[in-house]
C-alpha cells in the first residue's frame, strides 16, 4: 500500500521487536511518519535504524504503558515531535510462563493485567484525547487468539487480558466513533516470535508442533500480521468498525 499513509502519523506501542517493529516498518513503507516506543531504548533505536534503511522516517521514545504520566507525555512527545498523530497501534504484551489458575503467582497476574490492559487502556485514553480534538483517526489494538476466541490450559491469565482487550477495543469503538476515531483489534494465533515458544523450544521443534496444532500448518508471520493491521487502520476500513480479526491459520475457526 505505498503512499496510502501519506502525510499521516502514527505511533506503535512494543515497537522494538516483533509485530511492533514489523507493523512500523509497513506503516513507514507507505507513508508514515512513525513513532515506536517502549521501555527499551536499544530496540526501538534498532526499528528506527531499519526504518530509515528502508528510506521511512520514525523516531524512538522510551515510555512505560503502564504509567499514566509517561503515556500522557508520550502523546504529547509525538505531536511535538511530528505535529500531530492518525494512526495508533497499541501492541505491548506479556506473558509469563504457564500456569494453572490456581498456581498463576499474583505478581504475574497484575504485571500482566497492568501491561495488557491497564497499559493499553492508558494508551487508548490518551491517544483518543488527542485525535477527537483534531480530526479522527484510526486505532488497532493487538489482542490475541487466546482469550476470546480460543483458551488453551495453563495460560488463564494471559487469554483473560487478552479477551478484555478484544471486549475493551469493540466498547470504545462504540464510545467514539462519533468522534471521528475508528478502533479494532486483531487477534493473532502463534506467530514466529519467540513469545509462541514454549520453553526451552527449539525452532525445529516448535515448527513440527505447529504442523499439526494449526490447520495451516505453520506459525503466522510478523509481516502478515502487520498486514492485517495496515489494513484496518487504512482508508480502505472505513466501514470497519469495532471489529476483532482473527489471524490465526485456522486455529479458531
């Protein structure tokens, strides 16, 4: 979609690896002004460089989702930064290692409740402020497979975070679209990041795991997923609203 983002700029939260740095690069690719952040500097310096290697321009900065100030003060970085924000990708997840309900540590549920829902619930807050004041815009925000649409044992807390995201995202797309601001979420299966492994998981191991696990086969690209993405924050989705695509190979159908 080269150009389709011209003029448009948009931030991606969790932008120094995986769905992040891809769905930056992408928006980059066609015409976007990017800004990626997180908590760590050195990867969101690494998306920056690939970017501009790819002839895109972005721009890094460090903030924790999880704080109201530093949310606030990321928005406001980025209108400083480039003049305005359109596009908002809210991406950052955790997950911990698997547990059953009743042994999940309760630091691992908040730290994961704070960062998949708190931390995009700011993110949104925030992002929302800004774009109904001037002009609309589009935001997707990354749930995942797990939650909503699928359970799986073991991972209790991570698919109940992930389901509010995907009940979260649909209730503000009600709340604002008469705002001029459209919201989504994708929800993607295993994709080939290291998050999909289970532990200690070879390559070789997980890729035969997943030959039989997903009907398509394989685990999902970053650049598929970032595909999706592009797709629901561009012109083209502009009758798409409050929806929650499912990227997964099948896994939930």
């Amino acid at each position: 979609m080269p150009d389709i983002f011209d003029g448009q700029v948009a931030l991606v939260t969790g932008g120094g690896s995986g769905i992040g740095r891809a769905t930056a690069r992408a928006l980059a690719a066609a015409g976007a002004r990017v800004a990626v952040a997180g908590r760590t500097a050195a990867r969101l310096k690494e998306t920056v460089a690939l970017v501009e290697a790819d002839g895109g321009t972005a721009a890094a900065f460090t903030a924790d989702v999880t704080s109201r100030a530093e949310v606030e003060r990321l928005v406001a970085a980025v209108v400083d930064r480039f003049g305005g924000l359109h596009v908002a990708v809210n991406n950052v997840g955790v997950a911990t290692a698997p547990a059953p309900v009743a042994d999940i540590a309760e630091d691992d549920w908040r730290m994961m409740l704070d960062t998949n829902l708190t931390g995009l619930w700011l993110s949104m807050k925030h992002e929302i402020r800004h774009m109904r004041e001037h002009g609309g815009g589009a935001i997707v925000n990354v749930a995942s497979n797990l939650g909503a649409h699928r359970r799986a044992p073991g991972l209790g807390a991570y698919a109940a975070t992930k389901a509010a995201v995907s009940v979260l995202s649909r209730t503000a797309a009600l709340d604002h679209v008469a705002d001029g601001v459209r919201i989504n979420a994708v929800s993607p299966g295993p994709v080939d990041t290291p998050m999909s492994s289970r532990p200690g998981e070879t390559p070789e191991a997980k890729a035969a795991r997943l030959r039989t696990a997903l009907p398509v086969g394989r685990a999902g690209t970053v650049e598929e997923i970032a595909a999706a993405i592009l797709h629901l924050a561009s012109p083209a989705s502009a009758f798409t609203i409050g929806t929650d695509l499912v990227i997964d190979g099948g896994a939930a159908a």
